[in-house]
C-alpha cells in the first residue's frame, strides 16, 4: 500500500517534536453492496475508502490526524499534524528502522467478493425475496442487503513494527414485515462471517429469508411482554449480547482506567455464578470479530476474562496496556483510518457448560425465553445495561407458550453475572456492530442455552 | 467552495446520452480534544471529504462512493455507478429532481471565524469544562468523558437536470459526562452545548447539566411496576419524534413500513398536538438551505391539531404518489443515496414550564434519559419499551431517583395519551426538538 522507507521516513518525522510513540494506519477498503426493497433491486453500490491515519503519543497526550493522500507529501503532512497536536517540545532526530513481520491469516478466503459478478450478489436478493413471500401472505414486506468488503490494513510504528493484514467479510441481511390483526410486526435475520463469497456455500439465502419470514409471522400471534421480574432462560447464540453489555464493555481497560467500570479492581474476586466462563477470542476461524491483527498490529489472541466466575483480566490495547507497563492483549480497534483506536471486543464467548438445554426450561416454572435479542446498551459506569428482545416466548409449568411482543429486559451487570444458575451444554454464535464513542466495528458474541435467576422484564402485561 | 461546484460540473458533464447523473461532493475539517485528569488526553484534527455518484439510466439505478476529490477517483467513481445501474431493477418512477422554483431561505449557518479560533483556546475550553464539573458539586468523584468538537464542512450538489446547490456550514460543541458518587451509589449524567460559534457555547449548561443530573439521581433504586404519569424530559421528547420520524417518511409508507399508512386526514393524536418539520427553522441543528437532492428546504406541517396532514417526500415518493416533492431528501453524507425523512422536527409548544407541569400533574415520573431506543423500540410495529432513570415525584415535588426500570407503550397510545406539551422548546443536536411532555397511564416495569 505504501512503499516501506516512505512510511520509516514519515514516522522519522512525526517523532521530530519529540514524541515517545509514533504510529502509521493505512487502510484500503473497497466494499459492495446490493439493495433489495418492495420487490425491487433499488441499487448497487461501490465503495472506496483510501487513507491513513497517524498518530504521536507524548506523555499523556495522543495527537492524531488523517488523510487521504497516501504520497509521501500527504503523510508528512498529516505526521507533522499529528506531531504539533501532541504538542512536543522538540526533541532531535529519531531514526526509525522497522522490521515487517508476516501474519499467519486464521483461515484462508476462498471467493474474493470482488471476483464474483455483480449479477450474482443481485441473484441472492431476489432469491431471497422468493423465499420470503412464499411464506405466507400474511408476509407485506421484504427488504434483503447484501454486503462485503475487502479491507487490507497497514500498521507501522516507531518500535520498529511493519505488518499488514487483508480482511475479508460478506454477509446478508433480511427484514420481513407482516400484517395482520393486531397491526404489523417484523422478523429479521443477518448471518456474517469474516470470509468472501463462499459465504453462500453454507447459508442459502431462502433459508434465511424463510426464517426472517417465519419470525414476523410468529410475532403477529405475540401476545403483550410481562411487566416485572421473571426468571430469563436464553437460547444458544440469542444471549451473547447480555454479555457483551452486562460485562463486555465493563472489561474493556480504557474504561476501567478511567474508574467508569464497575469492574474496576476486582480481577481475582469472584464476579459471576461460578457457572461462568467468558473468554474473547479475535482467533477463531471464520467468525465476524476475527482477524489476523488487530488495528494496533497486534496479533489477535484468545483471552480469558472470566474463569469459574472469577475475574481474570481486562482486553487491552496498545495504550493502555504500554501505561500498565503489559502487552496488548490485541483488542485495539478503530472502524477506519478516521478514528483514534480503542479496547473493543472481537468475539465475546461463554462456553458451555453441562447441563440439557431442554432440561434447563422444564425447570423454569414461570419465565420467559429468548430466542433472538436485538442488540443493548450498558452504562459502564453503574453496571446497568438493556438488551431487545425480537423473539421471545413465555414458559409455563415448564413448557414454552406463546410468543410475546418486543421488549428490553433491564439488569445490573455484576448482579446479573451472579443470578446465572444454568448454563447448557450447547452452543452457538450471532453477528452484530458494536458500537463505541462513535465507532462501530464488526463483532460477535456466543453462548450456551443458560438462565438468568431473575431480570426485570420491561413489557405492558401487568 | 466554487471549485467544488466546478469539479461536480466537470463530472455531470460526463454524462451519457439519456443518462441522468447526480454529483454530490463534501468536505469538512474537524477538530476534537478529549480531556482526562486535567490533562489532554488526544487531540484529533482531520480533513475528510468525498464523492457519492447517482446514475439513472433506461430507469434503473446504480450508486457508487469513494473518500476522495482526486479528480480520476471521481471520475472512476461516476463509470462505477454507471455500472452498477445495469443491476438495478427497472422503476418508471426513477428520477432526479428538477428545480422547482422555490427560493432557499436565508440562513447564516456558517461562521468563517471558526477557522481561526486558536488550537489552544479549544485546548483550554475542554480543560475548564473538566475542572468545572468536577467542581460544581462535592459528589462529584470523576469525570467520565470531557470534550470538545467543531467542524466546518462544505458540499457542493449538481446534476443533469439543472441542480445546482451549495452549502457550507459550521459547528462547534463542548459535552462532558459526570459521575457522581455516595456510599456505594454512584450515577452519571451529561450535560452539552453546541453552537456555530465557540463563542456562543454555554459552559454553564453544560456543567449544571451533568452536575444536577448526577446527583439528583443518587441513592436511585429499582421502582416497583406499576402504571403512571411520566413527564419526559425534552432531550428524550426529542428522541421519541425521532422514532415517529420514520413512519412519517413516505418511504416507509410507501414500502408499507409506516404505523400512518392510509390515516392521512385521520386524527392520530389528541386535537392539541401539531408537528411541523421545518428545516427553514435557523435554530434547529438540521437547519439547512437544500434538501439532499438539491431542493429549496420549506416548512412541512404533518400532523395539525391531531389530524395527519401528509409525509415527508423526496422526487422518487412523490413520482409514486403523483404530488411533486416537499424537499425531504435526507442522505448520510456521501456514502449513501438520498432517502425522504425529517431534519427539524418539533411539536408546537405549549406554555407551561417543567415545574409547573410537575405541579399539575401531582404524582408521577419524570424520565432524565432512556436507554435501548434502538434495541426496544419498533418504529414500524409502534411497539416500545425503554430503560429508563429519572425522578419520581409526589405533590409536584422531585421525590426518590430511579434506576433499573423500563417504560413501555405503543407510539400509537402514546399520541392519544399525551396530556400536555411543555413550553420549554429546545433545538437539540439531531432531527428534531423536544420540550416537556406529559403522557398518562404508561407501563414502569421495575421489582
């Protein structure tokens, strides 16, 4: 992307005031995407974002400016920015010397989006469109996105490090609205992973639409959500995000540095049921969080946040892990060489544990189950978090009933950790965009069928 | 700005016989510092721009984008688009808009004095606002996040079809997050300030803002659920007209995705609510001379004293409804074509205060801010429920702060629930202005 001595040369220069770090992203990203709505391709689209971003850390100050010019003149430019906005004091030369270190990818892309022809991104919607309608009449409206991006990144800094990674991501995107008596109600479904277009060899569009379709018929038969506190049984791969906002975010260091945690000082103490263990894993094949670097060149790792319920460690990032006096744990993103990077989660995992998921819902007598959530949003600082239920059932005696409308269930994070009495012996993952201060970036999250003691449930049903 | 202008003209006349071409070109510097523990924590300051292409040809339609100005990026990006519309599927109503006549209104959005505000006098804004907070109240254990934000930003819009527009505009904001604390409770709050001008910033908003709103909601609990009054205070009013946004849109209404479809002239709320969306408005944040397809901006009353008058239209929605466009055009930036929403959304103002409401209303909640707008709430179904952490109050006096509690209703009960509009009307960042609202017999979830 950018010729090796220019990028030795332009953090040489960004270090000229006098700054104790100097930092190179470069990022070319091409995507495409397609556009199905009320019945219709409305729209291919191409994109392009080309440019770098650089940053001089002095002290405490981070200085940071960006680009898109990738010539030597724009990057000196964007560095001496940089430099004067980390306000240094001059400090001589610094010669920088970089040595490039090659990346082994975690899995091979086999279909670059790229190479398949644009007709064949255009086939998938209709398809699934098809898929959708044949549900059943009941179904009005169908809106389907296709979307990938090529994503190939730069990172250089003034310890000596050059190294690149090219990251690959394709995913479908589904919305159902259906119409019946009691109004009109949605169903939707988005598979991701972080591979090309051989995506498609394992996901059938009309299997997804089918299930989009399928949900928006189920929620018009939805009956009014509880209002109150109920016991909350979560289906494999439904739940990930409670954990993603119920300690997730509390992990992350920055945050905890900044004493807006609720987690902050308590690593070794027990912070959950000891049924719980939490590990985030930027390793693991294939998954939309996954990559072979981080934003930061840091290679991606798995690391254990929660052991038996004991709290093991933060995610960090190059900052705050240099502060620390550590190494990063490779969690230090940024959505593109616009943005400063930051602690984020890539693929955020409980893992199983040993119970029968069946089992675990005969021995709810009053409860709800959820089966599809629709992201959340936690307050770090006081621990409390929401997540959206988009799929969701009463149980009764044991038994799972009737559908119930959309709802956020509301908790406190450490408390909730605390209330998990089951966890499942299954297993499954769900793709979503975590967003922070601004910047979105590809996640997942994963977990075994478990059940909450007790959440309050925000519906209208008294 | 001209060679903006001249670029998209250069472009356009790259068009094809019997091809309609849009050229939207946008540029803005930003600033940023952040702030911690009385020291900068980053200062960020960046040059983004770029070129988003729309080409309609034998009625389809293709898009294409690219982050850059370079002259053969934007000519590539134009046989990209171009492209891509041999996929799209055949639409007679496909088109860009024609000047309609109308006159943009005059509005002074856009200070040429931001550029010269001193690096260092920004610097120093954001360290007082952190030196400030902390101070207000002995409570007070932290600052969460303290900031400040500008950018100029510039476009230029041209096409085929004889538009031609330019805007140029500026912004400025200072936003800080407290964290309160007392024996085990602790709280956060916020509180911000935006301007055209930095000069025009109200740091003492700001700072009384994430004060009060940190304290008053200290030893909060868990409520019990029952039904009750809520008052909501103007920053969440302003995020619920956001929700009704979008089933206002005659996008959705068209696709069947709006909670008004086939209502117009129907009354949809009590006969005392009118919600005009007016992007002529200069106090509003999304004020601006154009819409996103290059049309004079004019005021558009959509529900009049109850009864749903009509939808937010661009030139593709008003083609499907036979009626030309009212200008609402939205589009995110360059990377996207333009959809029809709102810009500058409000209510009619009543004339009562928040403590005179509170007073009238006797008992109920006041709600300071919600959580999960986006994971709880279905603009399509109407369906919502919310977290939420406010003030209970009893004989119109603030009573016992609450945490860990939704708020749920439908938006459709909500407009005939609705029992006073606030005369404490605020333009806020984003679409839309709130001021107070009451609305009886909501659901409070809590133990």
């Amino acid at each position: 992307m950018i010729d090796e001595a220019v990028v030795a040369r332009v953090l040489t220069a960004a270090l000229r005031t006098g700054g104790d770090f100097a930092e190179v992203f470069a990022e070319d990203r091409r995507s495409s995407s397609a556009r199905l709505d009320d019945g219709k391709i409305e729209e291919l689209t191409s994109g392009r974002d080309r440019g770098a971003g650089i940053r001089v850390v002095r002290g405490e100050t981070t200085g940071f400016a960006h680009t898109s010019d990738l010539t030597e003149e724009g990057l000196r430019a964007a560095a001496e920015a940089a430099s004067a906005a980390s306000r240094g004091g001059g400090g001589g030369v610094r010669e920088v010397a970089l040595t490039r270190r090659d990346n082994l990818a975690p899995h091979e892309v086999s279909v670059m989006p790229e190479d398949v022809p644009k007709s064949r991104k255009a086939e998938l919607l209709l398809k699934a469109d098809d898929a959708a309608r044949a549900a059943g009449g009941a179904i009005r409206q169908v809106g389907a996105t296709y979307g990938d991006s090529h994503r190939k990144i730069l990172v250089a800094n003034s310890d000596g490090l050059l190294t690149s990674d090219d990251q690959v991501r394709t995913r479908l995107m589904v919305s159902c609205v259906a119409s019946g008596d009691t109004g009109m109600q949605t169903g939707y479904e988005a598979p991701g992973r972080t591979v090309g277009f051989e995506l498609f060899d394992e996901v059938d569009p009309a299997d997804i639409a089918a299930e989009a379709a399928r949900r928006a018929l189920v929620m018009l038969k939805a009956r009014p959500a509880p209002s109150g506190t109920l016991p909350v049984v979560l289906k494999r791969g439904a739940g990930g995000v409670l954990f993603h906002e119920a300690c997730g975010h509390g992990l992350e260091a920055d945050l905890v540095g900044r004493d807006a945690s609720v987690f902050r000082d308590k690593v070794g103490t027990r912070v959950a049921s000891r049924l719980v263990n939490l590990v985030d894993d930027g390793t693991y094949a294939r998954e939309w969080g996954t990559y072979a670097i981080d934003d930061e060149g840091h290679v991606a790792q798995r690391n254990s946040l929660i052991e038996d319920g004991e709290l093991t460690d933060y995610m960090w990032d190059h900052l705050r892990a240099r502060k620390a006096g550590r190494q990063s744990s490779g969690n230090g993103r940024r959505q593109s060489y616009h943005h400063l990077p930051m602690v984020r989660m890539t693929n955020t995992y409980v893992l199983a544990g040993e119970e029968d998921p069946d089992e675990i819902i005969r021995q709810t007598p009053h409860g709800i189950y959820c089966v599809q959530l629709g992201g959340g949003q936690v307050n770090t600082a006081t621990g409390d978090f929401v997540f959206g239920i988009t799929e969701a059932y009463m149980i009764e005696n044991g038994e799972i009933t009737h559908p119930i409308r959309s709802a956020n269930l509301i908790g406190n994070g450490p408390e909730v950790l605390q209330a998990i009495d089951a966890v499942g012996n299954d297993f499954d993952t769900w793709t979503g965009t975590c967003g922070k201060d601004g910047q979105g970036v590809p996640v997942s999250s994963g977990q075994p069928t478990l059940r909450v003691a007790a959440m309050t449930v925000g519906g209208t049903a008294a | 700005m001209s060679d903006l202008l001249a670029l998209a003209d250069r472009i356009v006349g790259q068009a094809r016989a019997g091809e309609q071409v849009e050229v939207f070109l946008g540029r803005s510097h930003h600033t940023e510092v952040k702030v911690f523990d009385g020291a900068v924590e980053s200062l960020s300051s960046a040059d983004t721009q770029g070129v988003g292409v729309r080409v309609i040809v034998d009625g389809r339609q293709g898009f294409a984008y690219a982050a850059s100005l370079d002259e053969a990026i934007v000519a590539e990006t134009l046989d990209e688009a171009r492209d891509n519309a041999g996929f799209g599927t055949v639409d007679e109503h496909l088109g860009l808009a024609a000047p309609d006549g109308v006159a943009p209104a005059d509005l002074d959005l856009f200070r040429p004095e931001l550029a010269d505000f001193p690096t260092a006098r920004k610097v120093e804004m954001a360290l007082e606002l952190e030196r400030a907070v902390r101070a207000a109240d002995p409570r007070i254990r932290g600052v969460e996040s303290a900031e400040y934000g500008d950018s100029m930003s510039e476009s230029a819009l041209a096409s085929t079809e004889g538009i031609r527009a330019t805007t140029r505009r500026s912004g400025c904001s200072i936003v800080a997050s407290a964290m309160a604390g007392e024996g085990t409770s602790t709280m956060t709050g916020s509180g911000y300030s935006v301007a055209r001008t930095p000069e025009d910033l109200d740091l003492a908003k700001a700072v009384k803002d994430a004060s009060e709103k940190s304290t008053r909601l200290l030893g909060a609990r868990k409520p019990a659920s029952r039904r009750l009054t809520v008052l909501l205070d103007p920053s969440v009013s302003a995020s619920f007209l956001g929700l009704l946004s979008s089933g206002l849109s005659a996008s959705s209404v068209i696709k069947g995705r709006s909670l008004f479809a086939d209502r117009q002239g129907e009354a949809v709320a009590v006969p005392f609510l009118t919600l005009v969306d007016d992007p002529t408005e200069p106090l509003a944040w999304g004020a601006g001379r154009y819409d996103a397809e290059g049309l004079a901006s004019r005021r558009n009353v959509l529900i009049a004293d109850g009864v749903l008058q009509g939808f937010l239209h661009n030139t593709y929605t008003g083609r499907r409804c036979n009626q030309p466009s009212n200008a609402s055009a939205v589009r995110g930036g360059y990377r996207s074509t333009p959809g029809a929403g709102s810009r500058a959304l409000s209510l009619a103002p009543g004339d009562r205060s928040q403590e005179q409401l509170m007073a009238d209303v006797g008992t109920g909640l006041l709600v300071q801010s919600v959580t999960g707008l986006h994971s709880g709430a279905n603009p399509i179904s109407g369906d919502f429920s919310v977290g939420v952490e406010g003030l209970l109050f009893r004989d119109g006096a603030p009573a016992e702060p609450v945490r860990e509690a939704t708020i749920a209703s439908t938006l459709q009960r909500m407009l005939l629930d609705l029992v006073a509009v606030g005369g404490d009307r605020e333009w806020l960042p984003g679409g839309a202005a709130g001021l107070t609202l009451v609305i009886a017999d909501v659901q409070l979830s809590g133990s």
